[in-house]
C-alpha cells in the first residue's frame, strides 16, 4: 500500500483506497474510454458524457454507450451518420427508453452544431483553448448540454485539456465531509483532493469520481450510517 504522505493520516489514504476499491473510478474508464490515449477517445468521451446528462443512473448510461459503441456508434460524428429511428432502438436495447426519443433528436442535433462551430473535431478545440471559463461556455451553449453535463465532461478531462478545470461538485465536497476526509484540512477543496490522492497513490479523477458515486448511491441523504471509515457502503458486505 502506499505511503501516506506528511499531511495526510493513513487512516484517510485507507479510506480513500477502498472507496475508489468499492465503488470504482472514472466513469469514462467504466465505459471502456482511456482519455489519455488521444482526441479518438476523447471525443468517445464527448458522447458518453451526454447520456450521462439526462436524469438516468450511471450503469443505465454506461450500458448504453457500449450498446452504442458496439453498434459502431462511437463518437457523436457516428450518431450522426446514423437515423433517428436507428439512434431510438440502440438506445431502447442500452435500457435508455424513457429518454430515447428526446436524446435521438439531440445526439443528431449536437453532431450537427460540433460540425458547424468545430470541423476539425471537438477533440481539436480543446488542447488550444487556455481559458476555463471560455471553454465551460463553449460547452454549455451546445445543445442539449447544462452545467451538470459539461461538469462531468471535464472533470474527467482534467490534465488533459489545459482548460478542463471545473469547480469542483457540490456532491464531492458532501461525501468528502461524511467520510471525514475534510477535518483537519479546512474545505475540501480541489487541492485537498489532489493531495489525498496522491497520497494514496490514485489518479485524482478517480478519487473525484468515486466521491461523486458515493453521494449517487448515499442519494446524498446520508442519514443513519456512521460515516468515515465506517461507511456502509464501504463495506458491501458487512451486516
């Protein structure tokens, strides 16, 4: 196990371990995407993260990116060679039925928006954009797309596009603060998870995401488990 680093407590490198342990990492890394690899699989990324805007679970959207991606569907450009008729029964098959007719029309509307603002691809705007707030607009004026959307693209960007820095989710902080990993540090802010997580020698976009998971699966009621280490959802198998 790693080493905690001086100004961390073990206990709180354990904990952050067996978080991303339980409840996973990144959810692009889920859906099969390295976005480290390159624009291919960022722009892979680009259409996962729209599935995942819609008020659906996580496994619902990262099911249906695979149908998706397994259909040859794999980048919004893919979705829009493809009819809305064909978009409607990929997404029915991924389990996204009550949303399908709506994210058809908007997978085909997106593809025709990124084509016209960015011909070289998506994926070619992002590493020459230096300004964050310049790129969070960008984002959030496509359609379809909202805070919540373009928050959960980037966080998942981060050290890839130089720009990719969102504030951190509310959510982050609130499972940061039930696991205790805050006291002692002051706000939990994103260099105190950075630290954490190298503390605990993990990426800390997955430590991120799996704070994220973690108020998901809470429904950010966390009323009734003990919290820090104790968590119940730390330990699934505990009675």
């Amino acid at each position: 196990m790693p080493v905690p680093q001086p100004g961390h407590r073990s206990s709180d490198s354990t904990v952050a371990l067996r978080l991303v342990a339980q409840l996973g990492g990144r959810f692009s890394t889920e859906a099969g995407i390295d976005v480290d690899a390159g624009a291919h699989d960022v722009e892979r990324w680009f259409l996962a993260a729209t599935l995942f805007g819609a008020r659906i679970s996580a496994a619902v959207a990262v099911r249906t990116y695979r149908v998706l991606d397994d259909a040859g569907v794999c980048t919004l450009a893919d979705a829009g060679r493809r009819t809305w008729d064909d978009l409607v029964v990929l997404l029915d098959r991924g389990g996204y039925a009550r949303y399908d007719f709506r994210t058809a029309r908007r997978l085909l509307d997106l593809s025709v928006a990124v084509t016209d603002r960015y011909p070289s691809g998506l994926a070619a705007f992002g590493p020459t954009c230096h300004d964050p707030r310049r790129l969070e607009r960008a984002l959030d004026a496509l359609p379809g797309w909202g805070p919540t959307t373009v928050t959960a693209f980037l966080r998942e960007l981060r050290g890839v596009w130089p720009a990719a820095r969102p504030h951190l989710d509310a959510k982050v902080g609130d499972a940061a603060r039930h696991l205790q990993l805050s006291r002692d540090q002051g706000p939990f802010v994103l260099g105190s998870l950075t630290e954490l997580a190298e503390s605990a020698g993990l990426d800390p976009r997955d430590l991120e995401a799996a704070l994220v998971r973690l108020s998901l699966a809470h429904r950010r009621t966390y009323g009734g488990c003990a919290g820090s280490g104790s968590c119940r959802l730390l330990h699934p198998t505990a009675p």
